[in-house]
C-alpha cells in the first residue's frame, strides 16, 4: 500500500451549504439575508450597513491625559480596597 493510498483527496468546494435567513436591516429597512437565526431584542445590518458601523468603531481617539489620569485615580481605589499592591 503506498503512501498515497492512505489519504482520500477531497473536493475544494464544501460538501454542506450555510443556512440564510431573511431579515431586514434594523439601520436601513433593507430585506436582506443572514448566515444567522435572528433573534427578538438584536439589531440586525445589512452588509452594506454593517461595514460603515465597523468603519465607524475603528475612528474612535485614544483617550486623553486627562481621561487616563481619571482611570487610573479609579484603578487605584479599586485596588486600595481589594488590598492590591
């Protein structure tokens, strides 16, 4: 038996197909499809609208001195009462 008997060649193209689910963009109205069950209470996007809010999140700033200063200020307390040194 050789080496190559021993492995079954598979086929590039997946054997099984992702169920779509139709939903309406809670951004636009759009009806659309999903690779997901939507659920009650989650908003659901459309791709198109889905790639501007990810577009949008990676713009945040960094936080500024003065917004780091106040973190740390509460970081110490927290760690003052749970006796963190």
């Amino acid at each position: 038996m050789g080496r190559e008997d021993r492995f079954e060649r598979r086929d590039p193209s997946p054997s099984f197909e992702k169920n779509m689910f139709t939903a309406v963009c809670a951004k636009c109205g759009v009806r659309c499809e999903v690779p997901f069950k939507p659920t009650s209470g989650k908003p659901v996007f459309c791709s198109d609208c889905f790639r501007k809010n990810d577009d949008h999140g990676s713009e945040r700033s960094a936080p500024s001195r003065s917004e780091l200063g106040e973190i740390n200020r509460k970081l110490d307390q927290i760690m003052k009462a749970l006796d963190i040194r």
